[in-house]
C-alpha cells in the first residue's frame, strides 16, 4: 500500500444551480474511473461555506475543483496555487453557503492548521441558475478539469489507477427524479426538460 502525504480531492459547489455543481461533478467521475491509493481521499463538499476550514486540518495536500468568478470563457481552466489564493482580497460573502475558500484558508493558516500544498482548479461557468445540468462549456471543460487533478496527482506520486471495470458515475442530480404529484402528473427536478 503506498504511503506519503495526506491529499484530499475536494469537489465544492451546488448541484443544484447548474455550473456551480463542477466540483462534484469531477469528483464524481474520479471516483467511478480510478481507483486511488488509501493516502487520497475524494470528498464531494457541496457548499461548505466557512465549515470548508474543519476538512482542512486532515490533509497534507489539497486538490480543490469548483466554478470560479474569472474574466474568460465559459469552461476555461484557471489553476491557484495557495499563495495566489491568499493573496486575493476578501470578497463580500451573499450567503452563509458562499464557498468562503480565502477566508478558510487564511483562518486555516493562522491556527497552524492549513495544508502545506493547496491547488485550485477552477471552472469559469457559464451559468449558475437554477438546475441540474452543466451547460455544454462546462460539461467540455470536465475531461480538462480531470487532467489537471490527475497531473498534480502524479507530481505528488500519488497517481491512481485506472479501474479495470469503470463504474458508472453517481451523479444522482441529473438523473430524473420524479416525484408523485397528483394522479397522472410528474413534476421533474429543474433543468431537466418534462
């Protein structure tokens, strides 16, 4: 069994308001197409908010995947080491779910708690309305986004291997879920088409 730092692989977003779910949505895909060594743990976060920081002091290593505010194309990569995040200034938080990621970190590494090695894998969305599907410039950046995990994975020896038999993907949000409504009517989660 291989041995080395503690590295979390850590999907942030809402599944439920369309490209913000990017970070699941990799972690998910990792998770049915590797498998990873015990020292690597994949963890879909969801919307943290200022809770992000207790996950923080269990790792060495962190591998973040979410959508990022940048000014590009919907679906571009955008990589942050931990030095270019804490250099960011605060920015005004709408709600307690807000991902909070500086402020986290910037608590994390005043209570000595902060891992060593942080990277950002960012996902410019396209939109973050209500619903459950990722808009076709984000679904392309997936594979993009992967890569980017998988290569800072192998500069840290800590490369998975790919599964001999790929699961399919648990990506309960967009698969239609339907919920009983009154006789002979179906209502469907948002952004899937009735």
């Amino acid at each position: 069994m291989s041995s080395g730092p503690r590295i979390g692989v850590l999907g942030i977003g809402n599944v439920l308001m369309g490209d913000d779910g990017i970070g699941p949505f990799v972690v998910k895909i990792l998770e049915a197409s590797y498998e990873f060594a015990p020292n690597v743990v994949l963890h879909d976060l969801g919307t943290p908010g200022l809770g992000i920081t207790s996950f923080f002091a269990d790792y060495d290593v962190i591998i973040l995947i979410d959508a990022v505010g940048a000014k590009d194309q919907p679906g571009s990569i955008h990589l942050f080491r931990k030095d270019q995040i804490l250099r960011t200034p605060v920015p005004q938080r709408i709600s307690p779910h807000d991902p909070a990621l500086v402020e986290s970190l910037l608590f994390a590494e005043f209570s000595g708690k902060c891992p060593a090695q942080v990277l950002l894998v960012g996902v410019v969305p396209n939109s973050t309305e209500l619903g459950c599907v990722l808009s076709q410039e984000v679904r392309a950046a997936v594979a993009p986004a992967m890569s980017a995990v998988l290569a800072e994975l192998h500069r840290l020896h800590a490369e998975p291997v790919p599964r001999i038999q790929q699961q399919p993907p648990s990506i309960w949000w967009e698969e239609k879920v339907v919920s009983q409504g009154a006789p002979g009517e179906a209502s469907y989660v948002p952004g899937h088409s009735r």
